[in-house]
C-alpha cells in the first residue's frame, strides 16, 4: 500500500458525525471510501451527492463509492474495517462481522473504550471466525468538527496525541502504516492497555455529568459542558479519577499522561490549570470545546456508554490487581442508580472481558497476546 493511501479500500460502519468525518478525512487523502449504517435516512443525502464536502483544516470533496445500509456491499473485500458505532456496539458488530471477514482484513475500533479489541477478538473466537484479521484501536477520536448537514464537514483541529495498538500488539506497526496517510500523528502504542486506559471519554464526561446533575436537569443544555460544568469540586472529582486509572495503569507498567497533560499534548492549547485549560478550549477561536453541546439527561453516551464501556473496565481491572478506585465506584454507583441500570452488570466487567480469575500478568498478556483458548 502507498504512503497516500491509493487504492486502499476503507469501510466505515456508523454514519453519525464520527463515521461520516472519517469518510471525509480519509476519502481526501487516497482512501476508497465504503459507509455502512443500519438507518438509512443518515445516508441519503451522502449517497444522493456521491460523497461529503469538507473544509477546515482540509478542503476538497471526498468521494464515497457504496452508502448502504447493508453490511455486505460496504465491508466485501475492503481492507480496512472502521467501526465508529459506539463501544458498546461493539461484540454486536464484530457477531455481524465475523461470517463476512477474510483473511489480510484490518478492523479499527475508533473509539476502542476499555477493552474494546479484547471483546471483538472475544466475540470473532465465540462466533467461529477463522479468517486471519488484524483487530485494533483508537484510544480517541483523531479530530474536532462542526457537521452543519450530513454531506457537509467543516474540520477544526486535529488531535495531536493520538494511539492506535494492536491485538496481538505484535501487528501494531503493519496496522499503523495502513493509517498514517490520514493519521499522520497517530503513534503505536505498545499494547491495548495505553489505549484503554488512556480512555479520556471515560475520565472527562462521567465527572462532569454526575457533579452537575441538579443543573442539567434543571436548565438542560443552557451552560457550557466544559467551562462552566467543571467547578472546582468537579475538577477533583476529575483528578481523582485520572488518579485512580494512573494507579492501575502504574501495576502494569503502563505509563500515560494526566488528564492536564493529556488535553494539553492534545489540542497544544490550554493554560496552568485544569479550570482555564476547560475555559480556553471551549471559548478561544480555535477552541474544540466550543462544539460540544451539553447533554439534555442523563440518558446520554456520555453515561449510557462512557460508564459501562470505560469507568467498570477500569474499576474491575483495579480490583483484579488490588487498586481501590473509590471515586470511579461512586461514580458507577451514582449514575447506575440515576438511570435505574446495573453498569457493572451491563458492562467490561472480568467476565465479559474473559478476565475472571486472571493474574495481573495473564491480564497484561491478554492485553498483548489476545484471548487464551482455555
């Protein structure tokens, strides 16, 4: 495969706004573009104008060949498989893909979760794949963008920090190269674990939803998510729970930035603080943050995902290797009473990850090796 990605066939699965710019970033730097969603009303308009306009920080028109909502016709034969529908979509997407895969394929989990390649090589074995497929990850989305209508994107910045590993994270480097003509800042992380643990979806939403809750209920979307949600008791809240994941992360060797740092090495903007960081990047010219909406409810991926998806991997991999995360607990606890569900039961808790009863090293091989066959 060229460096500019020419005539590598790329299948997107998800339509919303992470799917839809993936097709544009991609299809303007030399990728076939294939998109795939169940709902076929988010692909019309993309469909009915062969593709997505894109301005920014690229300018152009990225063809799409296939808009479909039939799996078959976008993922047949592509090379690489994006799955952009959400982590905990995931073991579903990977059950409707696995009669379908073939040999040399690369999937990419974008973004991955906690544990993310771990539950699709989980779910390939359980559904009888025997195709030899690359599975891999995004420990975030690479871009920030207002999507003004469906076929149109208008690209704001690029993360800069970005991850992508590999399972088994030997293919971490074949995966990489496959990518880096649309993520040329992108890094091979040594295994899924940087990736996982490196979840800021899990770090920055959950905190910020469950310390706020009187005014979102009260007011809705009427205050800035970031700027304003995160008060100075929330912003413990945060660091504590960016502590917590460090402290897991630190029993397997792992080593990941603070979630400061994080946003900083990220978006290359903010200030001395947590709070004028937040400040900065939701109202300066540039700023990412000034997209984000705030929730309406707690009925909301922030919560419905972040928390099963993120914080229960983290508080389960914490309590194998004897790490108290008690504000990820409460947090877990608080926002499960809140919507009346049982995250831990519900979500990338040991036994859904096929963990249960694993040392911290049979843990750290998984992470790099993939599911055991006993």
């Amino acid at each position: 495969m060229s460096a500019s990605g020419n005539g590598t066939t790329c299948a997107v699965i998800g339509a919303g706004l992470g799917g839809c710019a993936l097709v544009g970033a991609m299809g303007l730097h030399g990728y076939r573009m294939r998109l795939h969603d169940l709902d076929d009303t988010r692909l019309v308009e993309i469909r009915d104008r062969g593709g997505i306009e894109v301005d920014g920080l690229f300018n152009g028109f990225a063809a799409v060949e296939v808009a479909t909502p039939r799996l078959a016709p976008a993922v047949d034969g592509a090379d690489i498989i994006i799955v952009c529908t959400g982590s905990n979509k995931h073991a579903e997407v990977a059950g409707l893909l696995a009669p379908r895969l073939l040999d040399g394929q690369t999937i990419l989990l974008v973004q991955g979760g906690t544990g993310g390649s771990l539950v699709v090589r989980n779910e390939l074995r359980r559904a009888g794949c025997r195709a030899d497929v690359d599975v891999s990850e995004m420990d975030n989305y690479p871009f920030s963008l207002a999507w003004p209508r469906p076929s149109v994107m208008n690209f704001t910045i690029r993360k800069e920090f970005l991850q992508i590993a590999a399972l088994p994270a030997a293919r971490g480097e074949t995966v990489l190269a496959k990518l880096k003509a649309a993520f040329p800042q992108a890094v091979a992380a040594p295994n899924t674990l940087y990736t996982g643990l490196n979840n800021a979806n899990g770090i920055l939403h959950v905190a910020n939803m469950v310390a706020n809750i009187g005014r979102l209920e009260s007011t809705g979307s009427g205050y800035r998510f970031y700027a304003d949600g995160y008060t100075p008791s929330a912003v413990k809240i945060l660091e504590q729970v960016s502590a917590e994941r460090l402290a897991i992360a630190q029993v397997f060797g792992v080593r990941l930035p603070g979630i400061h740092q994080w946003l900083l090495d990220t978006y290359r903007l903010g200030g001395d603080t947590l709070a004028e960081t937040f400040r900065r990047l939701t109202y300066e010219a540039k700023g990412p943050y000034q997209w984000t909406p705030t929730p309406k409810s707690m009925e909301h991926k922030y919560v419905t995902e972040d928390v099963p998806c993120g914080l229960v991997a983290m508080s389960a991999l914490g309590g194998a290797v004897g790490v108290s995360t008690p504000v990820i607990d409460a947090l877990i606890a608080l926002s499960g009473a809140m919507l009346g569900r049982d995250f831990r039961k519900e979500g990338r808790n040991l036994e859904s990850l096929g963990l249960a009863g694993k040392t911290a090293g049979e843990i750290m091989r998984a992470f790099e090796l993939g599911p055991t066959t006993t």
